[in-house]
C-alpha cells in the first residue's frame, strides 16, 4: 500500500493513495490552516470507521444477513499532551435489515475488532475501543 503527502500551501496537504483517489487535509485557522479539509486525525478516524463497517458488512452478508445500511457513529478522545494518541474510542453501529440475528451482528462487530479491522486493531494499543449497536427491522 502506497499513499503520497504533497503540502499544498499554508497548513493544507493532498493526499494521492495508491489506488488513484486524492483528498485534501488541512489545519484549523488557529494553526495556520485555512480547513478546507478534515485534520489527518480525522482521516484516521474515519479510516477505522470505514474499515470497521466494511468488515461487518462483509461478515452479515456472508452470514446470509439481509442487510440494508450500516452506520458508524465514531466518537474518540486524545490525550492532552504530545503525541496526542487517540486513549478512547467508541463505536455506534446501526444497522438496517430485515429479520437480522442479533446474535450475529454482534459476532461481526466483535470479530472485526478482534480479528480483521487492522485500523482499529492497530489503534487498540493505545486507546480503549468500545461499541454497541441498534438493529433497525425493515420487515414492515
């Protein structure tokens, strides 16, 4: 996996990835940026997120799930002092279906964590990573 930074002017960097998509991360005002992006921490979080989301989706589909929409509501929080590692995150899934086994999506959230989401894996070495979840039924 390849990924090039370019600054671009005052705080704002382009990311290039190795899969050819690009994006924009920059700073807040009052460190020199101008945000016209999300801060690279930022990324990093999503980055889990998706990641995470992926895998359950992957996992439920697999399972013979009819799923229909996963969200995940990511909340973290840093330490207060450098390097200011993520020390808590939590993790909100709400996933949509029809008739899905609650036994089931626990197992693919558990699973990704533990197992397959190498983000939040990776991430678990210095922060508290929690979750839980709502089932909404689309069966009406």
């Amino acid at each position: 996996m390849d990924c090039t930074i370019r600054w671009a002017e005052g705080m704002a960097f382009v990311a290039e990835t190795g899969s050819g998509h690009a994006f924009v991360m920059d700073g807040a005002p009052e460190g020199g940026g101008r945000n016209m992006g999300p801060r690279p921490m930022e990324t990093v979080l999503a980055g889990t997120g998706g990641c995470t989301a992926y895998d359950v989706v992957l996992i439920l589909k697999r399972s013979g799930q009819d799923i229909r929409s996963c969200d995940v509501e990511v909340h973290a929080e840093r330490a207060e002092t450098d390097p200011k590692v993520f020390t808590k995150i939590h993790m909100h899934f709400i996933v949509r279906g029809r008739g899905l086994r609650a036994a089931l999506v626990e197992s693919a959230i558990r699973r990704s964590h533990d197992k397959y989401c190498s983000a939040s894996i990776m991430l678990g070495k210095t922060a508290e990573i929690t979750h839980d979840y709502e089932l909404i039924d689309d069966t009406a």
